[in-house]
C-alpha cells in the first residue's frame, strides 16, 4: 500500500470536509438572501435567454437589462405590498385575537413601519411632499432599510452570477461529481425544470397577485361611498396566498368578501355600484388575467398539486418569510431524489432502457415457430 498517497488523499478529504461546513455555516446564515437569489434567477432567465439571442448583446449587459427590468422592480413593490399588509395586520391585531399567528408576525410588524400607507400618497397630489414623507419614513428607520438593500445587493449579484455562468458551471458540476453516469444529469435536469416551473410559474404569479391585487382595492377605495374595502392590502395578500391552492384559488377570498360587501350594502342602504365594481375588477384583473398569461409555466409542472400546496404552506410556517421560496425549492429537491436516485441506490436492476415499453410475455409451449428457429440456431 502506498502510505504517502492515502495519507496525502485523507488530508485533502479534511480539508474537503472544513471547506464544506464553512460553505454550508455561509449558506446557513443567509439562507433567505441565498433563495431570494434563486427565485430572481429562475424569474429572470427567460427574458435574459431571450437577450442573449443578440449576438451584439454580451451576456453581462443581458444578465444586468433582465435584473434591472424585472427582478429589482419585483423585490421592491412586494416588500412594500407586504409592509403595507404588515400595518393592517397590526391594526387587526389590535381588535382580533390571531391566537399562534400573532407569535409569527410580531417580528415583522416593526419592520412594516418603514413605509407609508398607499392611499395617503395616492391622495396627495404633491408628489414632492409625498417625496418627503417617503424619505422621511426612510431615515427613521435607516439600520433595517440599510440590512434589506444589503440583502438585495447580495440576492441579486447571485441571480447576475448564475445567469451569466451557471451553463458553465452546471457543466463543472456534472463533469465532476457525474463519474460517467447519467444519474446526476438526469436529476439535476429534473430539479432546474421544476425550479423554473414552481418559481416563474407559481410563486411569481401570486406575487404578481398580490401587488395587482393591493393596488386595484386602494384605488376602489379611493371612491368607496362609505367605508370600502376593510383591510384591502391584507385582503389582496391572502388572495395572492389562496390563488396557490388548487382549483379554487382566490375564489376562497373574494367571494366572501363579494358577499360580505354585498350584505353591507344591502343593509345600510349604500349602492351597490361598489361591490359590482369590486367583483368585476377581482375576477377580470386578478384572477383572469395573470392566470391566463402564466399558466403555460404553471400547467407543465411534473409535482402533485397537493405535496407543492403542501410545501407552500409549512415552508413559511417553519422558516418565516423565506419558507415561501425555500419549502418548494426543499420539496423539489426530496421528490426527485426519491423518483430518479433512490432507485439507482437500491440497485433495482433493470432490463430495459427508460422509456422503452416492455415486450410482451413470451408463449408457454414453445408455440412461436420464431422462437423454435433461434432455439435451433443456437443449438446448431
């Protein structure tokens, strides 16, 4: 045996070993940032493919265009959707008893106060003075605006990175760690399709959702003959939860919220434009439109409905905020290592090639004159 060379492989395999609880204490720590970065990248890899048809266009350019049109414009107007939402949950807070999700939404609840209430900016004409009020909300809270838009810098030269070099280092990662085999591609392949479908497809519609939603009920409200929509960013948070759910979608939201504000009119007195007006914006705006153009990335995905619904909702219940990102991107990972590596580490042997239909059973008797020449032939 050759003491030098194993020697010298087990201190290498030590160091392997302390570079890989760094990277994962790293990844660990910012965890959130890590799958905010992947979500960006799935999100924006089909207009950055489209960019980089562009011969003229370097990847680099096309990676920054793609992030700064979506990516940045996305991030922004859905943490301010969820602020907002945050300040009417603490104001519901105040006047219902939320039991176990209160825990949940106490630490964001400071946060939320960061920025302003829509429909005070949408009223004031003066959009220097609106200005000022969102500056001014800014500075007094500099050390939690500074920690998000460090967290985006981070988020987003990720997604920059993976979009310009991750065919290369998809490349690498086979290369190295495939041996030859086509397990690993055929994973990896299965995982980065159903990333894109989950990510661009799913989660990016109920955000789109979400940000529809919020800004169709603050201008509704705008001119509500009396009270309005209660809570209507909150409202068009859990519409942009519920579209998740399979087949009913939001329908779990607006109609009793249609309902409640149909019973509301009928009773006060008040007319019943607004709840007309509320159930035809909801389900043209909100619900038809953004499913008809993003159900192509939605329909093609290969999870059950169920086990991704599944995912949607303990990912945020056990990891908060970035469990919307992380429990589909988690359940991705387990499912297809379930359904193409497991079978290949209990080394069920197989007779055919994937794909290929099996042959059918051959005759007891040896009825098949076919069968009666090869046995010959092999005889002979």
């Amino acid at each position: 045996m050759d003491f030098p060379v194993s020697r010298g492989r087990a201190a290498w395999w030590v160091v392997a070993a302390g570079v890989a609880a760094v990277v994962s204490w790293v990844l660990f720590e910012y965890v959130g940032t890590v799958v905010l970065g992947l979500f960006l990248y799935y999100v924006t890899r089909p207009a950055y493919r489209r960019l980089n048809k562009f011969r003229w266009l370097r990847p680099s350019i096309a990676a920054t265009t793609a992030l700064l049109l979506l990516a940045v414009p996305i991030v922004l107007l859905v943490a301010y959707t969820f602020a907002i939402a945050g300040q009417e949950l603490g104001r519901l807070q105040r006047t219902v008893d939320l039991g176990p999700v209160a825990d949940r939404i106490d630490p964001y609840l400071d946060i939320s106060a960061v920025v302003q209430d829509p429909e005070m900016l949408l009223q004031n004409p003066d959009l220097v003075s609106a200005g000022q009020v969102v500056a001014q909300g800014t500075l007094d809270y500099v050390p939690l605006v500074g920690t998000f838009l460090v967290n985006l810098f981070l988020s987003l030269a990720l997604a920059f990175y993976l979009l310009r070099d991750g065919p290369r280092l998809s490349q690498w990662f086979r290369d190295t760690f495939g041996n030859g085999q086509s397990v690993l591609a055929r994973y990896t392949r299965a995982v980065d399709e159903d990333l894109g479908s989950v990510f661009f497809g799913n989660i990016l519609n109920a955000l789109l959702i979400v940000v529809v939603a919020v800004v169709v009920y603050t201008v509704l409200n705008l001119f509500a003959p009396n009270e309005g929509i209660p809570y209507p960013a909150l409202i068009g948070v859990l519409a942009g939860a519920a579209s998740l759910v399979p087949v009913v979608g939001m329908k779990l939201v607006y109609v009793p919220v249609a309902l409640g504000l149909f019973g509301r009119a009928v009773l006060r007195g008040d007319p019943l434009w607004f709840p007309i007006a509320f159930t035809v914006a909801t389900i043209v705006l909100i619900d038809f439109i953004p499913d008809l153009l993003l159900r192509p990335y939605v329909s093609g995905r290969n999870l059950h409905v169920g086990l991704v619904m599944i995912a949607y909702i303990i990912g945020p219940l056990l990891f908060g905020w970035y469990g919307l990102f992380l429990g589909p991107l988690l359940l991705v990972l387990i499912f297809h290592f379930a359904k193409i590596v497991v079978p290949e580490l209990v080394d069920r042997p197989r007779t055919r090639p994937v794909g290929v239909p099996p042959e059918p059973p051959a005759k007891e008797g040896g009825d098949d004159p076919n069968d009666a020449d090869s046995t010959d032939a092999d005889a002979a």
